[in-house]
C-alpha cells in the first residue's frame, strides 16, 4: 500500500509521479523502492522496459524527470521510499461527490476515503445524479476509482487531499 504522500504536489511533477509509480509496479522487488532504484531503473532499463510509442510520449522529456528526480534525491536522499512521491488525484466526477462531502457542515470530522465510500453506497451519487451535479453514466466508474484509490492510499486517507482542482 503506498503510504500518504509528502506534500507532494509542492515537490514532485505529475509526469515523474507517474513515471515512479510506473517503475514501482514493474520492478519486481520485496525491498521498498528507493528513489535511488529509480533512478538506476531510469539508467539502465528505461530504453528496454518501455514501449517507445506507447510510454515515452507521457514522458515527454526523459532527462529534464532525471534532472528533477535528481533534485528529489539531493533534497530527500537515496534512500527516500519512491512511493511517497506517487500521487494521485480523483477524478473531475469523484471530485464533485468529495467536495459535497465535505462541504456537509454537519460532519465533525474532515471525510476520508472510507467516509466518501459509505456516503456512495449510501444513495450520495443517485442524489447528485439527480439534482444534476453528476450525468447519469457518470456514476459507473465512481466507485472502482474510489476503490482504488483506497487501496493505493487507505481507508483513512482525508478525501480532500485527491480533489482535482482545474
């Protein structure tokens, strides 16, 4: 499970968050990634373990995420577990549900993940559908993409820290 992010989006590009979580889910290893294994992952085996049509154009710049990846390691060390600057934000959709959520002034506690999940099978998204916050084939992938994030982050991650603000 990847732990709660270091105020990552200070810190970390969405193009070299993605391009670690993409390394951390090839790499086959019982030991905790390090951004040192990243980056010896980007030195070695990014030309061989990447499909150049199909990765390297999410990837636009290879050496400018090495430069910024280099940054990362002289502020944070080697050693600095590569998951904590994974990061990911719900959807535009699973937004707008966690932002009523939140904004429910009834709540004692800020809403986590676990909270948006109840408040979804409790009815929260067929309301939102039906005042017309949401369209209605909107709803389907609300749920798979909550789950996932709960398992990438936990059940008790505050919801508020994934809303997409554009």
């Amino acid at each position: 499970m990847i732990r709660n992010p270091i105020d990552i989006a200070s810190r970390v590009s969405p193009e070299l968050s993605g391009l670690i979580e993409t390394i951390i889910n090839r790499l086959e290893t019982d030991e905790p990634v390090t951004l040192e294994s990243v980056r010896t992952f980007i030195e070695d085996d990014f030309p061989a373990e990447f499909d150049e049509a199909e990765h390297l154009h999410r990837f636009d710049s290879v050496e400018s995420l090495v430069d910024e990846l280099d940054d990362l390691i002289e502020q944070f060390g080697e050693s600095a577990a590569a998951t904590d600057f994974v990061y990911a934000f719900a959807s535009e959709q699973l937004s707008r549900v966690i932002e009523e959520i939140v904004s429910d002034e009834t709540r004692d506690n800020p809403p986590t993940l676990a909270t948006i999940r109840e408040a979804m099978e409790n009815g929260q998204v067929s309301s939102m559908v039906g005042d017309g916050t949401l369209e209605e084939d909107e709803d389907d992938v609300l749920m798979p993409e909550l789950d996932n994030l709960i398992s990438r982050f936990g059940a008790d991650a505050p919801a508020e820290d994934f809303l997409r603000y554009e």
